[in-house]
C-alpha cells in the first residue's frame, strides 16, 4: 500500500518526537556535591556580637582601593547602604519593632560557585584557599555572574569607561602577605572572625550549644546553596536579615544535571536537525513539483 507524502512526514515527525523523548530521559546518576577545598578559609559572623560601628565597612574600602560611596552621606564620607561598584561589603539594620540585629553583607564564597559556573571564560574562579576570585583579564563584560549568584553580589561598574565586576575577593591580596581579611582584623567586638573553614564550623556549632536559648539553632552557609566558606550565626531568623532560603544542592548541580540528561550523548540535538533536514527535503519536493 502506497504512503503519501503527508502520512510519511507524521510518522517521521512522530519518530523524531519519540527520539527526543527519549533522549531527554534524565539520568539516573545522582549528582555529585562539590566540597571545600581541605585549605579552604572564609569568615564567621555572629549577629549577637555586632554592634553596627561600620569600621569593617570603611577597612575594606581602604584596603581594596575602592572609591567612597557618598550617595547617602550629602559628600561627606562613605555610607553605602548596599553592596555596590564601590562597596565590597555593607552593615544593614534589622527591625521589626520588637527584635533588632544588624548583618553584615558581603560574598558567601560558595563551596560550588553560581558566578563562576555562569562565567563563560573563568573570570571568576575558586583558586588559592577555596577564594571566588575575579580576573577582569578574562571578563567580556556580560554579567551572567550577577544575574546567577543567588545572593546577588557581583556588581558592575556602570560608571566607568572601561568597567569591571566589583566583589568582595577575601582580601586575598592580604592572605597573601600573610595578613587576614581587612573586616577581621578591625572589627572591635570579633563580630566577624577569619579562619580556615572546618575551624570556624566548629566554633559556630560550639556558641550553639552553648546558648542555645539566643542563637537559632543553625549555622548558615554549612549545607545551604552547597555550602559557603563564609559562615553566619544569628539569633534572628536568617531570611529576616535577607539571606536567602536555599536547599542544600547548588544552582550549578541543577544546571549541570539539566545539561547532562538533556544533552547526554547528543541524542535530542541529533534527532532535532533529523526532522528538521527531512521538513527542508519535502519543501524542496514541493517546490520543484510547482516548478
């Protein structure tokens, strides 16, 4: 029995959709969670210990070189009231009218990065200690960085002519010097702390115990988002301060496991350009039988 052109492009039509179908069957592999780095560094912040002085907000500044934020302050000195091009870290106010707490805004560091997954050349990259580092030297300027980071850090310099993206770097300069993080080493009340990663878990899970009737039982950043070297404790629940709620997988482990079942050995891709290239063969038939 003969087939007719219509019925042979709906079953070849249909055959493509099986195949994508199945090409698109995720993959049974569970994803593997990025871990620190055994040298991984970061800091501890603790919002009992606070008390909104801002001196971590002027050291960094002066530390990383950066211009003074004087929007707020009529010119006379720098007061950002976000993170920005010119602050790489920011004191905001918590209050409800009945519980107050400051929080210190600054780069998580993730364990699994979002910007540096987003990045399409490696500007940012975890290198020495576990650090989420810039290098402008590889950045085309698309912001992709600032769009996938999840507590939206990454800030671009909008007023420059040749512009860069602007983040706290761990003060890694100073690391190198054998120094520590310019907030850490001013801060008067050792409201933020600098250590090694595994160090600074221990003592936040240590204050926990300790107090567990003023701290909310949870340090933020060991499991959240994949983990972060940057670590909080606060006895405000953590979503008030405006860090965001995460699970425990990274952006980029969903990503990568989208990519994996979706491309996995180029099936769907093949059997898209198969329909496709049989859609242009049956059109060029059409017109060569009007010709």
């Amino acid at each position: 029995m003969a087939i007719s052109r219509r019925a042979a492009f709906k079953i070849a039509a249909a055959g493509a959709a099986t195949a994508v179908v199945s090409a698109v069957k995720p993959v049974a592999a569970k994803p593997v969670a990025l871990v620190a780095p055994p040298d991984a560094v970061g800091l501890l912040y603790d919002t009992t210990k606070c008390i909104g002085c801002k001196a971590c907000v002027s050291a960094c500044r002066e530390a990383n070189g950066l211009e003074p934020d004087t929007t707020w302050s009529g010119g006379l000195y720098h007061a950002p009231l976000a993170l920005s091009a010119k602050a790489k870290t920011v004191i905001k106010l918590y209050d409800d009218g009945k519980q107050q707490s400051f929080f210190k805004a600054q780069c998580m560091h993730c364990l699994d990065p979002a910007c540096a997954n987003a990045c399409m050349l490696g500007a940012f990259k975890k290198r020495e200690y576990g650090i989420v580092s810039y290098d402008v030297n590889y950045c085309v300027g698309c912001r992709y960085c600032e769009v996938a980071c999840p507590y939206g850090v990454p800030k671009f310099e909008w007023s420059k002519a040749i512009p860069k993206m602007v983040k706290c770097e761990l003060c890694n300069h100073r690391i190198a010097q054998g120094r520590i993080p310019a907030c850490a080493e001013v801060c008067p009340k050792g409201a933020v702390i600098y250590g090694k990663r595994d160090d600074l878990l221990r003592e936040a899970k240590a204050r926990l115990a300790a107090h567990p009737d003023v701290y909310v039982q949870k340090v933020y950043g060991e499991h959240d988002g994949g983990g972060t070297q940057c670590l909080y404790i606060s006895h405000i629940p953590f979503e008030n301060l405006g860090l965001p709620v995460l699970g425990t997988e990274s952006t980029p482990t969903l990503q990568r496991t989208i990519q994996r079942s979706v491309y996995k050995g180029f099936a769907a891709p093949i059997a898209l350009y198969g329909l496709l290239g049989f859609v242009m063969l049956r059109n060029r038939r059409k017109d060569g039988e009007h010709a």
